[in-house]
C-alpha cells in the first residue's frame, strides 16, 4: 500500500470525532535516533463509546441487539439492545464519577463474562479513564500485581459465577488481592459488585460461593445503577478524548514470562478495530458474530466489545465453557443463535476435535460462514478439521496473527479474497509492512526464515507498557533498531505467504541443524494417536540441543515402547533423522496460560531437568497441578 496514512485516515473518517485533525501516523521506531514513539491522528478528539453507541443508534441501530447473553447453564440468556447498552453505559458512567473516578484514573474490572464487563468498559471509555480488565480466572496475585501496578482506585467484580460445574467464588479472591495490595502499600477505596449469583442456576452439585460485604468500601451495582436512574439522566456527559488519550491497559498472556501491561490509545485503535472487524470477518448488517475469547483477552477486547459495537453487529456474550454440559455446546449455541461468524482459538479447536463427529453434525451449522482462529499456529489437521467437520467445506478460513501488543491482526487472510493455505495467516493486514530479518537484523527478500519484524506503525498498536517505557522499547525495539520485533520467527513462501512459526526462543541447534520446534510438533500432531504435542530443546552433551517432545495421547491410548518408536520414526521420515525427539515424554496434559497456550518455559526447565530452576509467574497458568506430573513422569533416557 502507498500511502498507509491517506487510508487510515479515510477508515477514520467512517467514524465520528468531534475535532478532526489532519495529521496522520507519526513515529519513530529507532531508539538511536531519539525517543520510540507513535502518534495518530494527534490533536483530534473523539469518544470510543460514543462511536460504538450513539452513532449506531443515530442510524437507526438502537432496536438492534447488541449482545446475546448465554449463561452457563444452558437456558440461562437475555439479550440487550443497542438504545439499552447505552442508557446502561450512562448511568454507570455517572456511578463511576460519583465514585470520584476522573478522566486518566485507572478502573480496574474483574468481571466473568456477564453484560456488565461490557457496560463497565463503554463508561470508563466514556468519560476517559482507563480500564484494566483482568480475566476473571486469574488468581488473587495475579490481580493484586495488575490492581498495585497500575494504582487502580477502584475494581468491579461480582460476587461468583460457575465454569462447568465449578463454583468461582469471585469476591473472596478480590478480598485477598486487596490484603495483598495493602501489604504492598496500595489500598483499593471502593468496590462495586454485581450480584450475579442469585439471577443464575446453579449447576448440579455446586456449591455457592459465600460472599463477604466490607461495608467500608464495598457497594452493589444495582443499588449504585438505581441512584443514578434516580438522578433521571438521559444521556450522561461525554469526555471528547484526545486520539492519543490512553483507552486501556491489557496484560499480555504470559507465555514467556511476566506479563506485560500494554497501554493502547483512543483514535489509533478504535480505527484499526473497526477496520479489523469489518474486512477480517466481512461484517453484514444480519450477522450473528461469536468472539469465544474471553474479554479479559485482546481478542475479546478488539472483536467481542469495540469491533463488534463500532460495525453495529448483534454479538454473543458466553458465559460458560466450551465442553459443558458436553462437547457439543459450541455447537447448539451455533444452531440455536444462528451463529454466521464464528472466531475461536486453536486450543479450543484441538480439544473438540476429539470428541465423536456427530457431537458437531447433530447441531446446524448451515448458518455460518467465516471461521477464524487466533492465538497459536494453527496445525494442519486441526484446520482441516475445522474447515471440513465444522465449516462443512463451505466456510472461509481467516487464520489470524497478532498479539495484544499490536491491537489487531497483523497477518491475515480476507475472506473471500486472499486464497487460504492451511496453517498460514497468509499476508499482511492494509497498511501492515512485515519483515524477516536474520540474527543480524539484516532484511532479506524473497522465500526465508527469519525474525519476524515490522518496518512501519500502525494505528492500532500499543504505544507503552504502563508506567515502563524502558521496558517497552527494550522489549519490542532493541532487537533491531529502526523495526518493532514481534518475537516470533517465521517463514515466508514462494507465493509471499507467511507462516508463523512461534517464538524465536523456540528454535533449536542440532548437531548445527537449526530447526523450528513447531515443524517437529507439526508432525507429531499429525500422528493418529496424539492430540496435543510441545517440543522443546535439551541440552546435548554432544549434540548441542536435541528435541524434547511432550506428547498427550487421545482418549484411551497409551504410550508404549512400539509407539514411541514408531512416532520418532515418523519424524525421521517427515524431517530428517536429526529431527527425531530424543524423548518423548507421555502426559496427562501441557502447562498452559489461561488463554490456552502452550508455556514453554516451564516445559524447558521439565526437559533440563533443572529441578531448582525458577519457573517464574505461574499465576497466569490454568492448572499448577500439570506441572508437578510432568516431573513425577519425566522418563529417564530412552
Ligand atoms: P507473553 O507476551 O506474555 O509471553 P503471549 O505472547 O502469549 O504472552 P498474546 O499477546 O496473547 O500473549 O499472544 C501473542 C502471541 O501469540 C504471538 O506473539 C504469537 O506467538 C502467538 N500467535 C497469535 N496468533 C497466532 C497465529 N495465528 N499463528 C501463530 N502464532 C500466533
Ligand atoms: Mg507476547
């Protein structure tokens, strides 16, 4: 694309700004040559929920539904409409400036997936303080870190809520981030808390969180949400936000390390949100549009609330899990709303591939039409899957990459426009400028392997980690001065497409072989009997590194001595001899944050064998337990 700021600038005009500027996206990726930084469109102002609210309803949306609310338990559900989103919006905005909360203060929210996580983020956006959400599967540290880090002064919850079966007693894990906040010297003055329990079925055997008042600080949103009707508003005040106005601040996964709190801006990236949205998943006035990431995730914040609202589409809001009351879950909501775009997680799609087909094909899928997939490279036979079982051959496949870093998708494929590959995000998003660079940060043209880099800023991208700009620029902007270094490597073909191969710490050197561990995991993937596989690198005392494969067998498999022959020979095979795991270790599951991914550090250290080693912030892992397994299991030497 020539001129990347004259289009960005006429998607901005699509939406509403009370002060229009002229200027375009201005920044400077080389810490050599001064301060890392980038701008869009400064000096203009704007409102993120006004564009989402009050503009749709202006053209004749207000009727329109804007969420589908699906509980846990299946029957559970409401729906509200675009006019109700926002009279809802309003008067919280009003709760939150009773509460004192100004323009620029941190909220922070720890909210399951109810309508009120929504509400919450359109009234801090609406009178410009800065939300930080925190997924409501975290832990008390995990939150007591985000709540102390960004000197939050105020935090939403609500009293619970069930995953499965599983009671989440919601408050009493706030209250503990509190204490630990107060020993750190940072004490939270109010909290509101939705009284969601007591409007939800409760699933069979489950038991109901109890739940503790602190009358000092602690009130209920429907008692604040009924002064401030008294108080007979029609619209509360709007805070016209200057474009380089923080919006919010999102954590990364933690994948790698501790995460990082990202800060991302007004214009910049309600306008890469709103294009995202409309061209990734072609979005049509009829759409029935289910985002499963949790909001707590970039993706839930970019597709299932801004995206979303700001394209005027009718989006599901689901409360439950993927596999309860049984597998086929995802797939009656599909039948029962009328699902047309679907956009989920390779993880999600790894574990509901194993289940019987029929738990899919019972359920109409006649309905949908674009599948995307986010958060992982995708491995063929979970694409394929997807594309045959679910999308019945007739749905289009965007195999999407980003990162919570970059506000949107990066690489990409346009339905309907770009031909796909299986487990490739094809090409680069409007204005998107990728490079592969060699260790040396050297580019290189035509098919390569290298580092994964982009030349040019977009409008979506995060401008700071909150309150450590060192970080920030360490981070993303030494590797290679003058270019933003994702961290992950990749390779792109001779058809120009790009195939992420992971991170670049996930390489490794056999015998001076350099290999991607995901090439090796690819193949295991591919074997009949497994259904989930990581591979790391172990250090060789001749070899340098050997790969370390972790491999989870389907239901009703077990790893004997003939098939640990037989998956290595494959790998032989597929690869080469060099390739082929020197273990392969059967488990009963992978760490993985609670977005799903795959951790790989800790399964590093499992290979090393480093029993004393750190293994870091596992606050963000979905089951601690998996670790102490995998040591109880790690096999000697085969
Ligand atoms: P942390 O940065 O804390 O280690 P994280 O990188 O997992 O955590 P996210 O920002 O949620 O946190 O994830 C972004 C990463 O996910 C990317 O850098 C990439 O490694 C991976 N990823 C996302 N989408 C894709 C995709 N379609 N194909 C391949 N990899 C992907
Ligand atoms: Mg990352």
């Amino acid at each position: 694309m020539e001129e990347p700021n004259k289009f960005w600038k006429s998607v901005a005009k699509e939406l509403h700004f009370e002060k229009w500027s002229d200027k375009g996206l201005e920044y400077n990726f080389d810490h050599q040559k001064g301060e890392v930084f980038v701008k869009f469109m400064e000096g203009a102002k704007t409102n993120m929920a006004y564009n989402c609210l009050e503009r749709n309803i202006q053209k004749g949306l207000g009727s329109k539904i804007a969420y589908i609310w699906e509980g846990n338990e299946p029957g559970d559900q409401m729906t509200i409409t675009y006019q109700e989103l926002l009279e809802q919006v309003s008067k919280f905005a009003e709760v939150l400036r009773t509460k004192g909360v100004k323009k620029g203060d941190v909220v922070a929210i720890y909210l399951p997936m109810t309508i009120e996580l929504p509400i919450a983020m359109l009234a801090c956006a609406r009178i410009g303080a800065i939300h930080s959400v925190v997924f409501a599967g975290f832990s008390s540290d995990a939150l007591a870190n985000r709540i102390h880090q960004a000197k939050a002064k105020i935090l939403i919850t609500a009293d619970g809520f069930y995953r499965g079966h599983k009671a989440i007693d919601l408050k009493t894990l706030a209250d503990k981030a509190f204490s630990i906040c107060h020993d750190q010297g940072h004490d939270i003055d109010s909290v509101i808390m939705v009284e969601h329990l007591k409007r939800i079925r409760t699933p069979q055997g489950a038991i109901p969180p109890e739940v503790k008042i602190n009358k000092k600080t602690d009130s209920l949103w429907n008692k604040e949400m009924e002064a401030a009707s008294s108080k007979n508003l029609q619209t509360s005040k709007i805070e016209w936000n200057d474009s380089e106005d923080p919006l919010f601040i999102l954590y990364t996964s933690g994948s790698t390390g501790t995460p990082k709190g990202l800060v991302h801006t007004t214009t910049g990236y309600m306008t890469y949100a709103y294009e995202a949205a409309k061209k990734i998943f072609d979005s049509k006035p009829d759409d029935v549009f289910w985002c499963t990431a949790d909001i707590g995730w970039i993706t839930g914040h970019t597709f299932g609330v801004y995206g979303a609202l700001l394209n005027g589409m009718t989006s599901m809001l689901f409360e439950g899990v993927p596999n309860y009351p049984d597998a086929s879950r995802m797939w009656q909501l599909v039948e029962k709303y009328k699902v047309s775009k679907l956009y989920t997680s390779p993880t999600a799609v790894r574990s509901l591939m194993d289940c019987p087909t029929e738990m899919v094909t019972d359920y109409s899928r006649d309905t949908l039409k674009i599948l995307g997939v986010v958060g992982e490279p995708i491995n063929r036979p979970a694409w394929r899957w997807l594309h045959k079982v679910v999308g019945g051959e007739k749905c289009a496949i965007v195999d999407t990459y980003w990162q919570t870093e970059t506000g949107g998708p990066m690489l990409t494929p346009l339905p309907g426009a770009t031909p796909t590959k299986p487990g490739s995000a094809t090409m680069p998003f409007f204005g998107v400028d990728p490079v592969l660079v060699d260790d040396q940060g050297v580019a290189k043209k035509g098919q390569i392997d290298g580092n994964l880099c982009f030349a040019r800023a977009w409008p979506g991208m995060a401008r700071t980690i909150w309150g450590d700009h060192a970080r920030f620029i360490k981070t993303y902007f030494s590797t290679f001065p003058g270019l933003y270094f994702t961290g992950d490597g990749a390779r792109r073909d001779q058809d120009s497409y790009y195939w992420v191969g992971g991170r670049v710490d996930d390489k490794l050197n056999v015998s001076g072989h350099l290999l991607s561990t995901s090439e090796i995991e690819c193949v295991l993937t591919h074997h009949p009997t497994v259904q989930e596989a990581a591979v790391v690198a172990a250090p060789h005392p001749s070899k340098g590194q050997v790969p370390y494969a972790f491999v989870v067998l389907k239901q009703s498999r077990t790893l004997t001595a003939d098939l640990i022959h037989e998956i290595k020979q494959e790998v032989r095979n597929k690869i080469g001899p060099f390739a082929a795991p020197e273990v392969v270790h059967g488990a009963c599951g992978l760490p993985k944050t609670r977005s799903g991914k795959i951790t790989r550090r800790i399964l590093r250290i499992i290979a090393e064998g480093d029993h004393k080693a750190n293994l870091g912030d596992t606050s963000t892992l979905i089951d601690e337990q998996v670790i102490a397994h995998l040591w109880e299991t790690r096999p000697d030497v085969q």
